[in-house]
C-alpha cells in the first residue's frame, strides 16, 4: 500500500508541478514589473539550501519577498539579544524589516512560494509534505529530524493548515512529527483542501 501511494502521489505531483510551472509565467511578469515599479531590479528569484528527502540538501526556489541582501542582514540583526531571543525560539520574525513592499503582498496572498511547482516538478519535493527546514536549523529539530526528514518537503503541510506562521517552532516540530506516522491520500486530501480555504481566508499568512 505504501509503495501505490507513493507512486500514486509522484504521478500526481508531476501534472500539477508541470501545471504549476506553465501558470507560473504569467505571475513571473507581474512580480518583476512590480519591483522594477518601486526601484529594485534585483532578480525576483530567491534561492536557498534546504533539507530534503532522507536529509539530501536541495535548492529550494522562491519569489524574493525580502532585500536582497536579507541573510547578512539578519546576521547584523541578531546582534541584539532581544531579536535573537524571539529568533531562537520562533525561527522568524514578528514585522520583520527585511521584507519588501512587493513581499509583504506576495506573503499575504501566498504567492511567494508558487515557485516551488518548479521544484515539484523536479522531484525534489512534493505538494504535500513536511516543511524544507533551512539547513541552520538542523541542529534545532533535535529528535524530531530523522523521521520529518523521511518524508519528502512539500509546498504546503500538515503544519501550514494548522496555524502555520502563528505556530512555534517546537510546535510546528511536533505537528509535523504527526504527518510522518501517518500520512496517506485521505490525510493529503484534507490537507490540500484546507490549505485552499487557509489560502483563500489568508490565515497565517505573515
């Protein structure tokens, strides 16, 4: 039953990958025009080293929703004990600087993350699935990380539709967890049906 699934759910994530990408275009050109409009031209793409499938690193592709330069700036940020006390403990950032004008619209309406289609396409990972964890996180997911690293990342989760960005790091850890025992098409299907009504309702989105 295992191995249907998870053929099932390759062939599956394959169309929607490739329909992704094909749709993908237009909203491409959007987002360019849209930070050439305020000044940044900049690629629109931003990549970055994620944790993938049984722990092999890949490539993840986002629309950049923060200053080019976010990574040494966050690095100068965390400078200050107070900003690296929220960091440590959420992984993120309540009104966080680093964000553009276009991003914060891209975040609310969860357009920046379309671009991994790109990467569901590939196969590095598949429309429902666990978080990539950043690889600095590794050290953080503690007993968590051999079995959220057994299934592969996803662009939306278990995690995404139930709180998403308002859930804690540990939190999001165990929720997680959970999908990992037990995944399967009917927990999938509720997952990609609430994650329509999250996106719709732009709950968490932040």
């Amino acid at each position: 039953m295992k191995y249907i699934y998870l053929i099932t759910k390759r062939i599956f994530d394959f169309i929607v990958g490739l329909i992704g990408t094909i749709l993908l275009v237009p909203i491409i050109i959007l987002v360019k025009i849209a930070y050439m409009c305020t000044g940044d031209f900049k690629s629109i793409f931003y990549t970055q080293k994620r944790i993938g499938y049984h722990g092999k690193e890949f490539r993840l592709i986002k629309f950049r929703s923060m200053v080019p330069n976010a990574d040494e700036v966050l690095k100068e940020m965390l400078k200050d004990k107070k900003i690296k006390k929220v960091w440590d403990k959420d992984h993120k950032l309540e009104d966080d600087p680093r964000v553009t004008k276009v991003g914060k619209i891209l975040r609310k309406l969860s357009l920046d993350e379309t671009p991994q289609f790109i990467n569901i396409l590939i196969g590095n990972m598949s429309l429902v699935g666990n978080r990539p964890y950043l690889i600095r996180e590794r050290k953080d997911m503690g007993d968590y990380y051999e079995k959220i690293v057994s299934i592969k990342p996803g662009l939306t989760g278990y995690w995404q539709v139930n709180g998403r960005s308002d859930n804690s790091f540990e939190k999001r850890l165990q929720l997680e967890y959970y999908y990992s025992f037990n995944y399967g098409f009917i927990l999938d299907i509720k997952i990609i049906i609430k994650t329509i009504k999250v996106v719709l309702g732009m709950e968490g989105s932040k």
